[in-house]
C-alpha cells in the first residue's frame, strides 16, 4: 500500500485537481501531519488515500477514525470551513424543531413532480475507528451491537435486518434498483478502505413498508433513512426523528463540541443529514442557470442513483447541501424552501 510520502506526490504532480485535500493540504501542513497517529491508530495516509489515487475527488479526504478530527485538525478544519461555507468549525447543538408543530407539509401536493421523498442521517458508534483502521472483526462487533439496537425498534419502526452475506444477488439487485440498498461500486469510498471485507458486517434493517431504513457499515457505522412515495415531508422527517431518539436510548454515538456528530467524510459532519426529493424537472435542468439556482438555495443535484450517478429522463435527486452551522430543523426547512423554488421555476417555465 503506498505510504504517505507517495500518495502526497501523487496529489502535488496531478494536473486539473481542484478537490479541497489538494487545496488544503499543503506541503508544510503534510509535513507536520505525516508521523502523527490517532489513538485508534489511524495516518494522514489513511485519510488521504481516495483523494491522492482520485484527482477528481470533490472533497478528497474521510477521517480515519473520529480522533482524526482532532489529531489532523490542522487540514480538516480548513476542508471542513470551506466545504460547509463557514467562517470557523462550530455546530450548533442538535434541534430537531418541534416534531408535533411542523410547518412541513407535502412538498407537491399535485403528486406530478416529486417522485420520492428521503432523509438520512449517519451516525458512528464512538468506541470505533473508520474504515481505514477497522479490522474484521471489529465489523462483526459493530454489526451485532448495531442490529441488537435495531432490533429493539417499535411501532412502524419494527423490522428486521437482513445481512448481505445472506442475501441473493437477485434480491440485493432489486433493493438496490429500488433506491433501497447500497453496493461497492463507489471508486472513491473502495479507495478509502471503505469496501474492505466486504459483505462482512454489511447488511440492512427494514421496517414492513419499508418507509424506515437502516444500513449498517456502508460508508458510515449506520445510516438511517426515512423514506416514502410522493413528497410528503413532514411525514418522513418525523419518522426519522423517532427512530434518530429511540436509537440515542441504546446507543453511545460519536460526537465533538464544535462539530456535532461525527462521520467518515467531512461533508457529512453536523447534522449529517441530507434531505432529498427525487423530482421529474426535465425543462429547469436543461436550463444555463439550473446550477446558479441550486447553489443560491445551497442544494446539491445528483443522479437517481446516488452520487456520482446521471439522472434519468429529467428526474434528479435533489437535496440540501448544508448539513454543519445549522440544526437539523434549519437543514431541512432550507431544503424546503429550496425545493419550493426549484418547483416555481419548473412549473413557470
Ligand atoms: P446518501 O449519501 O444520502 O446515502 P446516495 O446519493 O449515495 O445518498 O444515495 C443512496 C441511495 O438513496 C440511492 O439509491 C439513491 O437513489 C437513493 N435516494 C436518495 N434520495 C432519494 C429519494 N428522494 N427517493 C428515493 N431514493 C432516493
Ligand atoms: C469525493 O471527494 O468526491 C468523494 N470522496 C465523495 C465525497 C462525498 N461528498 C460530497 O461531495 N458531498
């Protein structure tokens, strides 16, 4: 495996790189970094990997471990500040507004454009490192103590986990073309470590309807998703407040004062929550300013396959791209408000 020295000539030899690490990680701040190590062992080189052997990396780095958020804070910080599009590294403390009195209600009403509605959240159990420094069995561990909690869950939240190693191809298949269950084909998360012993300790927890989810070890220790047809999303972000509370009750999950809950990649810090419709709006993407107006409400589009992926005959996923220096409850209404808008310029157009 290359060595820290390699990987940061790699990044400082690639032409056309415009991810953070290469704009952040300069050489004096890597010579300070490089003989560091966290206390669950984790190396600047553990961080960096995916973005040295990806230049086209958008942020370039995941933190080897939650003490990689202090040990290399020297480059985190400044990635983190520029990604979040904020001034210093603070997060507010969590504030789910009050989930009896939303003032979030069905995004589309009509049910002509809003296909989908999903918000997800990560969390890290705090006794454990990330991908780069896991060992197997530490996967097992985590999965066992993530499914015992699961397996708790009541009333609509009432499922059951189902492994990956279990699983045929042809259901895994399905899941996944259904917008359900993750896969391994992400270059940038499989150069982080992040597909290592893969399906161990893999798998997925669902509820009867399938509206809760939970993945457990894809990029994150858990990923727990709301998720319904149509553009209810009051109803899914109140669902996802249940399960996020009764989850807090059996579980320690990794968290910093300034940076709210702590996740494998920087972008995800904070809140961690990404909020996102999948929206038919074939006229407003094909127009010159469609991206000017996802930046001025601080929405991301994707492909409805995930990140990294293309839309498919107008449909993009479209959420908030803010989830650090705002609560959750600000998080979504500001995908609300986004989503509002980006409906106005679809339907005038
Ligand atoms: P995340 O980082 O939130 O996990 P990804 O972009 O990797 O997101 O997408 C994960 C999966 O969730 C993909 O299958 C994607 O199609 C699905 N997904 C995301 N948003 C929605 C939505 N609003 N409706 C249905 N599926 C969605
Ligand atoms: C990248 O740097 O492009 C990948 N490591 C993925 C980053 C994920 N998040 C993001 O852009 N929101």
């Amino acid at each position: 495996m290359a060595d820290g020295d390699e990987l940061f000539a790699l990044i400082q030899g690639a032409k056309d790189c415009h991810s953070l690490l290469k704009k952040h990680l300069t050489k004096e701040r890597y010579e300070k970094l490089k003989n560091l190590k966290t206390k669950f062992g984790g190396t600047i080189a553990d961080c960096i990997r995916s973005g040295c052997k990806n230049p086209d990396s958008g942020v370039g780095i995941y933190a080897s471990d939650p003490d990689a958020y202090t040990v290399f804070a020297e480059v985190l910080d400044a990635v983190i500040m520029d990604y979040h599009k904020i001034d210093k590294v603070t997060h507010p403390v969590p504030d789910f507004g009050d989930v009896n009195n939303l003032n979030i209600g069905d995004l589309d009403p009509s049910g002509n454009l809003i296909v989908s509605t999903r918000v997800r959240v990560g969390r890290s159990h705090d006794s454990f490192g990330f991908p780069p420094v896991l060992k197997k069995e530490d996967r097992v561990k985590m999965e066992q103590v993530s499914v015992e909690a699961l397996k708790s869950l009541d009333g609509e939240l009432a499922g059951s986990y189902y492994p990956l190693s279990n699983m045929t191809p042809e259901v895994q298949k399905q899941l996944t073309d259904d917008h359900f269950l993750f896969n391994d084909s992400d270059r940038f998360l499989k150069a982080a470590s992040g597909y290592d012993d893969w399906p161990t300790g893999r798998g997925i927890y669902f509820s009867a309807n399938k509206t809760f989810l939970c993945w457990v070890n894809e990029e994150d220790h858990l990923r727990l998703i709301s998720m319904q047809k149509g553009g209810n999303l009051g109803e899914v972000y109140k669902r996802l407040v249940n399960a996020i509370h009764q989850m807090e009750k059996k579980l320690k999950f990794a968290k910093k004062d300034n940076m709210g809950y702590l996740t494998f990649c920087p972008s995800n810090l904070g809140t961690t929550m990404r909020a996102s419709v999948h929206i038919k709006i074939p006229k407003l993407s094909q127009r010159a300013d469609f991206k000017s107006i996802c930046d001025k409400y601080n929405l991301q589009a994707r492909g409805i396959h995930g990140e990294h992926t293309e839309s498919v005959g107008g449909v993009y996923d479209i959420s908030n791209k803010r989830r650090m220096g705002l609560t959750e409850y600000e998080a979504v209404t500001e995908m609300m408000r986004g989503v509002n808008e980006i409906i106005r310029e679809e339907t005038s157009s």
